[in-house]
C-alpha cells in the first residue's frame, strides 16, 4: 500500500502537474522568499545578531548579482546545448522521448526549479528595498545568495552528471520499462492463478439493444487516463433516474491513448433493453455527459498514466530506427527488445483483465482494453517486419520470448508465446536454399545458430507445457470453462488444443 501511493503522488507529480519547474521555482521565491521576508520586517536581526544590518546588506548585494549573472549565464548555454542533444537524440531514437527529459523528468524539474528560484530569490530583496528603503532584507538576500552557491557548487555539476548519464539511450529505454513495470502494477494488482479465465475479450453490444451515446466534448487530443471512481456515478446516477429498470450496462468505447475527436468519438455508450423516448435520451445525454466529462481526461499528448502500450511503442520506435540503414545501430535494437521481454514478462503473469475493469463489471460498467495477445503483437511485430533478415535482432526476439515461458502458468499466455514464434515461419526465411542461391546474404554459420536458438526456444515451450500438464492446469480447463462467455470459452478450448498438439 504505501508502495502504491507513493507511485500515485509519483504520477500526479510527473504526468498530472503542469509546468513542475515553475512551481518549484514559485515556491523558492514567493513561499520561502516572502516567509523569510515577513518575518524580517516584523524583527530586527541587527539588534540579535549586533551587526550593521544596511552596510552588511549593501556589500552582500554586489557578491549576489556577480553569482546571478555567473547562474544566468551558465544556465542558458547548458540548456542550450539541452535542447541540441536533444533534438538529434529525437531524430536518432524518437521523438516521443523529448518530454521525458524535461515536463517528465522530475529530477530535471528539481534543476529548473532551483535555479529559478535561486535567481529570483536573490532578485525579490532587491526589489522589495525599492519600496522600503529603511528595510534592508540582509536575511532573505543571504538565503539567495546561499542557494546561488549551492547551485553553482553541487547542483549544476550534479545536473550534468544526470544527463550525461540519462542521455544514454540505454537509461532511456530503462526508464521507460520501469515506469511500464509500475503501470502494470498498479492496473493489474493480481497475478494469474489455476482457477481464473484464462483470458479477457472485449464485450459486444447486442446490435438489438436501445443504445444511448455520450460523444466527446473535449477538444481533440489522446485519451490519458480516465477516473474509475467518479464514472461509477453512471450507473448510481441511471440506476436512481426513471430509466433504470431497463438499463444493462454501460460501455467505454476507446482504449486508453486512443486519439479522440471532439463531437465525434464515443466515450460511453448506454444500452437499454427497452426504447426510451428523445426527452429521455436528452436528459441522459446532458446528464451522464457531465459525469463523464469529468472522468474522462483528454489531453494532446499521450502519457504512462493507464497506457502501457504507449512505453512499449516508445521503445518499437526507438529499435526500427536503430536498425534503419540510416542509423545502423544494431545494439540499440537488441537493448530495447530486452525491455519489451521485461515488460512482457512482467504482463504474462498478471490476470486480466484490469483490477478496476473487474470491480467496475459489477457496477454494470464494460471497460474497454487491451488484451494479452494484441499486447505481445504490439512489442515484437513491427520489431520482426523490419529486422526479420538480420539474425542478430531474430535470435534476440526468440531469446526475449524464451526466457519468458518457464514463468508463465496461463496457457493461453503461453499459447500467444509460443505462437508468436511460430508464426514467423523462420524456416521460410533461414534455409539452406536460400543461402544457396543468395536470398539469404548471411554465412553460414549464422544460419545454424538461428535454427540452434529456435530449437532450443521448442525445447523450452514443451518444457512448460509439460510442467503444466503435471500441474494438471491443462486438465482443469479442458474439462471445465470458468467463462460463461461463449467466445471466450471457445478461445480457451482453442488454447489447450494447441498445447496439447504441440509437438515441433
């Protein structure tokens, strides 16, 4: 618990509370700033500490400025060359990870908001002795110049130390699994166990079904996150109006980090096993759209909050550029496909669908998400259409997959898995014919070690399956559907089939 609320101020800090920097800096210069200066106004610290408050204070002046203008000048080339990094680090990787360095980077923000703050804290006594000359704010000015030197002294060189660190692509695909890993955690609380559904499928609206639409009111953006707890009022509001008895269930219509257009894209729809009248749908529309206007948020870019699959197209995206001819840069490719593995990983053992899709089931509330097979197509697809004739970034996806599998008790997980691989039909691509007559420009040797690390992929599928038909998993759901959802229940079937006669 106090694991998951430290990651939700995390998250409200980084993803939800714009403009961090500036707020850090305000609280420097005007809370601390004015505190400090009040508290001068009100008592004479030259009388406590018996010094000349005015002379001190018109000698400390010329030292603070020197430091301002050594912290301004500092500053501006440092996020200067900032900015270049970072854009050929955009053109590079992906320009998805600008925002990481700065709007999400709270470490980053800490820096902005110190120096910042410093130079405006050091400026507001100055300012302030304008209008009350008799006053000299030798308290606050020292404060100032105290944070200057610190900042000159061990934050900046600690700034450049964590970006010359973060700026390796190797710590940005890693910060990317880590918040992906947190995500996953807080979304899916329960890991999977014998007994479960096996897998999760979308519900359909019954085509017959009296539908009731709420259209975004939102201008156009990306769906960021939506609030589970206020879109319960739905159904407590619908539930208590005069169409009630006859409602089912509601149902949101995109996925989370889907792009959303305003007056246009569904974000909920009611269904009705009973017709209501147009003053009825009004009065619905009006008043559920107010509900989810709230809980809903839209915003135009997307973020970690609620959208794994977003880290994991950061991290596509960074390895098909890495294997571009323009950038040639293999090893970046194989980083990232081992974050996706870890991400993988980490999804395969959890149950779906999410903890809050669950409770909001029996609130009569159908969420809309991902499954796991769309996710596993998500992370290697794209990653094997561009790099499928380059054994070195095929035995790295096999490899990812392989270590994933002795972990996985889902069957129908380790089905998608296991199918993964075999639906590329690498034996189409590496033979021996084609390295004959020169389709396939690898050596030799290469060829062998891809048909070495796919068997040794089979030897551990069947190591699995094996492991869970002792544990009798296999068994169980072969003999008993825990679903009463008939597509769902022909899925499974299909599951354990395929493990059952897989044999290669």
């Amino acid at each position: 618990m106090p694991q998951t609320l430290k990651y939700k101020l995390k998250n409200i800090l980084i993803h939800q509370l714009k403009d961090l920097g500036t707020f850090l800096g305000v609280l420097y210069a005007v809370v601390i700033g004015s505190a400090v200066m009040i508290l001068e106004y009100s008592v004479d610290f030259g009388t406590i500490f018996n010094i000349d408050i005015l002379d001190t204070y018109t000698r400390l002046i010329s030292v603070t400025n020197v430091l301002i203008s050594i912290l301004i000048g500092i500053s501006l080339t440092t996020f200067s060359v900032i900015f270049v990094v970072m854009q050929l680090a955009s053109s590079q990787f992906s320009p998805r990870i600008l925002r990481h360095f700065l709007i999400n980077d709270f470490k980053m923000q800490k820096f902005i908001g110190l120096f910042v703050g410093t130079i405006s804290l050091c400026i507001l006594p100055q300012f302030a002795s304008v209008f009350c000359p008799n006053t000299p704010f030798l308290v606050t000015l020292s404060l100032g110049t105290l944070l200057a030197f610190y900042g000159l002294s061990w934050s900046y060189p600690n700034m450049i130390t964590y970006l010359s660190i973060n700026m390796n692509v190797s710590s940005i695909t890693n910060r990317i699994k880590v918040d992906m890993i947190e995500e996953i955690n807080i979304l899916y609380q329960e890991n999977w166990c014998l007994g479960k559904n096996l897998l999760y499928k979308r519900a359909i609206i019954h085509p017959d079904k009296f539908k009731v639409s709420v259209v975004s009111p939102f201008d156009s953006g990306y769906l960021d996150s939506v609030n589970y707890g206020k879109l319960k009022k739905v159904t407590e509001y619908v539930l208590q109006s005069e169409v009630g008895f006859c409602f089912e269930n509601a149902f949101q219509k995109p996925i989370v980090g889907e792009f959303i257009m305003k007056g246009t894209t569904t974000l909920l729809t009611l269904v009705f096993d009973q017709n209501l009248t147009p003053a009825q749908v009004q009065e619905l529309q009006k008043e559920v759209g107010a509900i989810v206007k709230n809980a809903f948020k839209v915003e135009q870019f997307r973020s970690h909050t609620q959208d794994i699959n977003f880290g994991v197209r950061k991290l596509v995206d960074i390895a098909i550029k890495a294997i571009s001819p323009a950038v040639n840069d293999p090893t970046t490719c194989l980083n990232c496909i081992d974050q996706i593995g870890e991400i993988a990983k980490e999804l395969a053992m959890k149950e779906f669908p999410s903890t809050d899709a669950k409770s909001l089931k029996s609130e009569h509330i159908q969420v809309n998400e991902f499954n796991f097979e769309e996710f596993i197509d998500f992370c290697y697809d794209q990653i094997f259409q561009w790099g499928k004739e380059d054994p070195t970034v095929i035995k790295r996806i096999i490899r990812s997959i392989r270590i994933i599998l002795p972990l996985v008790e889902n069957p129908f997980h380790l089905k998608i898995l296991i199918q993964q691989v075999e639906e590329m039909e690498l034996s189409d691509i590496y033979n021996l014919t084609n390295h004959a007559n020169g389709t396939l420009k690898i050596s030799k040797e290469k060829l062998f070690t891809i048909e070495n690390e796919l068997s040794q992929f089979r030897k551990k599928a069947k190591q699995q399956i094996l492991r869970l038909k002792q544990k009798e998993i296999l068994s169980f759901y072969e003999i008993k559907c825990v679903s009463d959802n008939e597509v769902i229940a022909s899925v499974q079937s299909d599951a354990i089939a395929y493990l059952n006669a897989y044999d290669y």
